[in-house]
C-alpha cells in the first residue's frame, strides 16, 4: 500500500518542503527504513500509528511514532551512508551524556541504515517566536553544554572538517557569493581584507562541548522553559563562544535581538560566522538537502551586516 506524501510547510521560521519541491521525500511503505518491526526490535512495544516528522534538511527518515500503551517516541533512520555516520555520531554523544538540555536517548539499532529513537519533543514550544525569557534559557542551556565534559575523541572545531571554508575560499571563487546579488564586486573589494583577519583571528579551539549547529529548527523549550538542544551530530570541544555566534544571525532572522546585544565585542566571531555562509550561500544546492542555500543564504544577510558592524566597515551592498 502506498503512503501519501506529508507536503511540508513554512515552520519553526525555516524553509522547509514547500519552498524547495525538490527537497520533498517521497517514500512508499515498501522502501521505509524504520519499519514496524524494527522500531519493535529497539523499544519492545509494536507500534499503532505514526505520522511524519516535518521538520529537517537531511534525507534522513523522521517519525513520531505512538504505541498502544499511550507512549510515543521520535525516530530517525539514515538512508543513505552519510546520514548513517550521521547518526552514529548523534547517537555516541546520547549515549555518553545523557543530559538535561538533549532528548532523552529511548534505543538504538546499528546495522547498515541505523535508527535513533528518541524522547518525542512535539509536544514541546519550539520557536518563534522569541522572547527575552526564551533567549535567556538557550545561553543558560549553551553555558550548561559547555561545563559538561565532552566524550572522549571529539574532534576540535578547527579540526572537524565542518567549518574549514570561509572568506579565503571567497577569495578564491567570489563568483557564487556574487551570484546572489546581495553584495558587489566593488563591495566586495573594500571588505575582503578586513574580513579574512578579522575571521582568520577568531579563536574556534577550547576544551568545551560544542553542538555547532544551533538553530531554532534544533532548539524547543520544556513545560518548565527550559531548552532542549537536537540533532548533536556536529558536536565537537571548542570556544563556547562559537556556539552562541553561530546561533545569533538565525536568532536576529526571526525577530530576535540583534547579535551584539548578546555577544559583546564580538567582531571576530561575527567575521567567521559570516565568512562560513559566505562561502557556502551562493552555490549549487545539497544533494538530497536542497533547502539549505536558502538557509545560508538567509543567515548571511544577517550575519555580514553584524560582523561589517563590529568591525566598522561599510555596510553590505550590491551596488
């Protein structure tokens, strides 16, 4: 029996389905990965219904699935070998930590497609929007990641591979940041210098436990407020400061506070964060992730005007 497809939706202040066709999965029962019987195998309860989970920019598999005792819990399954090692790694850091700002970590199955299953959070806030209080509670829940000592063998964040390109690779290749007209060649020109300094001098190494993805499609708040951070495949140790960079510029986008009336004297970091999208924005989309330039198209318009603020340069133009 086919499966209708669960169109997706402008959610969480992201692009989702909608706004990219092309992202949209569309699975039969035939080729699901996290079949009944397997989410049997892991939690030992058969389940009785399960609806898509619409929300993520990976091809992984998402559900919220509801047994007959009244639980219901979140599952994940990779589909293809990336979103394997992606799991694998989210699931090592559940399984070492086991705290209160992460779902709590229900099972798990390893094999050639892995499944993750979770505490279900849709019950959860997630935002926008966003409050003085909602803001307060992620730096409290990004302070308390960065006091837990962090698994043994996670990469640095220098070191990790995620955040290597930046405004030298744009040196290298303006053409795509270009492509997406929001800043000129002539722009581009005055700023470049100062941006690769002041970004090639952000300190991204430290000894705390980073998440390096923070975003609110990956943040929710508990009935007490407190926030709960997902998806922890990037986690690595690093400045804690990096963390709350890379947060802010999404922060902004949806109608929270600028960033440097959250990160003082931040210029460094502003440069980074930018460069990162800058260099990213304006190419081809993700295979299997189409969603994402958009994304990081949107967190630079928000990120290059804060780093061109701290570091007094002229404000982005395409003129």
């Amino acid at each position: 029996m086919g499966m209708a497809f669960v169109e997706g939706r402008w959610l969480y202040g992201h692009y989702l389905w909608h706004q990219c066709p092309s992202a949209a999965p569309s699975y039969s029962w035939a080729m699901t990965i996290a079949t009944d019987e397997r989410i049997e195998e892991i939690v030992g309860v058969r389940p009785v219904s399960r609806r898509r989970a619409e929300r993520g920019y990976t091809p992984a598999e998402r559900w919220v699935v509801e047994f007959d005792d009244g639980r219901s819990v979140f599952v994940k399954a990779a589909t293809d070998d990336q979103t394997a090692g992606w799991l694998r790694r989210e699931y090592r850091i559940y399984e070492a930590l086991h705290s209160s700002f992460m779902p709590t970590l229900i099972g798990w199955q390893d094999g050639e497609r892995p499944i993750l299953v979770l505490e279900d959070l849709s019950a959860a806030a997630w935002p926008p929007p966003w409050t003085d209080e909602r803001v307060a509670s992620v730096l409290e829940m990004l302070e308390a990641a960065a006091r837990t000592p962090a698994p043994a063998g996670l990469p640095h964040a220098s070191s990790s591979g995620f955040l290597e390109r930046g405004w030298h690779s744009v040196e290298d290749d303006p053409g795509p940041l270009l492509s997406t007209g929001f800043v000129s060649e002539h722009w581009l020109e005055q700023t470049l210098t100062s941006l690769m300094a002041a970004a090639d001098a952000c300190e991204l190494d430290g000894s705390n436990l980073l998440h390096l993805d923070v975003r609110s499609d990956n943040i929710c708040f508990r009935a007490d407020g407190s926030a709960v951070l997902v998806d922890w495949n990037l986690a690595v140790v690093g400045s804690p400061r990096l963390d709350i960079a890379c947060w802010l510029p999404s922060l902004a986008s949806e109608g929270g506070p600028l960033p440097e009336s959250v990160l003082r004297d931040a210029g460094r970091e502003a440069a980074f964060v930018s460069g990162f999208f800058a260099a990213r924005a304006g190419h081809p989309p993700v295979p299997g992730a189409p969603a994402i330039r958009p994304l990081q198209l949107e967190q630079l318009r928000h990120a290059l005007p804060w780093a061109c603020r701290e570091l007094g340069l002229p404000p982005p133009s395409a003129a």
